[in-house]
C-alpha cells in the first residue's frame, strides 16, 4: 500500500510541476489534486477491501430485488 502512495505521490508531484510551467490558474490545481486525492482513497479502499467485497456480492445487491419481483410475477 506504501507503493500505491508513493506512486500516486510521484503523479501529483508531476502534474502539479505541469501546472506550474504553464501558469495554470488556483482553480485547476484544486481541480487535479481533488481528482487525484478522490482517485487514490478509492484505490486504497478497494486494495483494503478486496477480500471482503466481490463485483458477484454487488451484483446480487443490485439485480435480487429485481430478480424476486420478476419470480413472485411468473408464479
């Protein structure tokens, strides 16, 4: 996970340089250090729960109730 970090660290660090070169407005930089704040929280908290969360459990969540209502139309 420290790799993650450093990684999405050495990103930021690239794009904020960018920016800087190019005499970006303050409204840019909120705008891709958000992106890349919002990125990586999400990135870490899939890594965390990737043993507790499958893409089959949210499947089911999304399509059961659908599912039963369909079953209790056809009987």
């Amino acid at each position: 996970m420290s790799v993650i970090g450093i990684l999405f660290g050495c990103i930021v660090y690239l794009e904020v340089r960018y920016l800087r070169q190019k005499h970006r407005k303050r409204r840019t930089y909120v705008i891709v250090v958000s992106t890349a704040v919002i990125l990586f929280f999400g990135l870490e908290l899939l890594f965390y729960m990737r043993e507790q969360w499958t893409i089959t459990i949210a499947i089911e969540r999304l399509f059961g109730p659908i599912d039963r209502m369909i079953m209790r139309v056809e009987k």
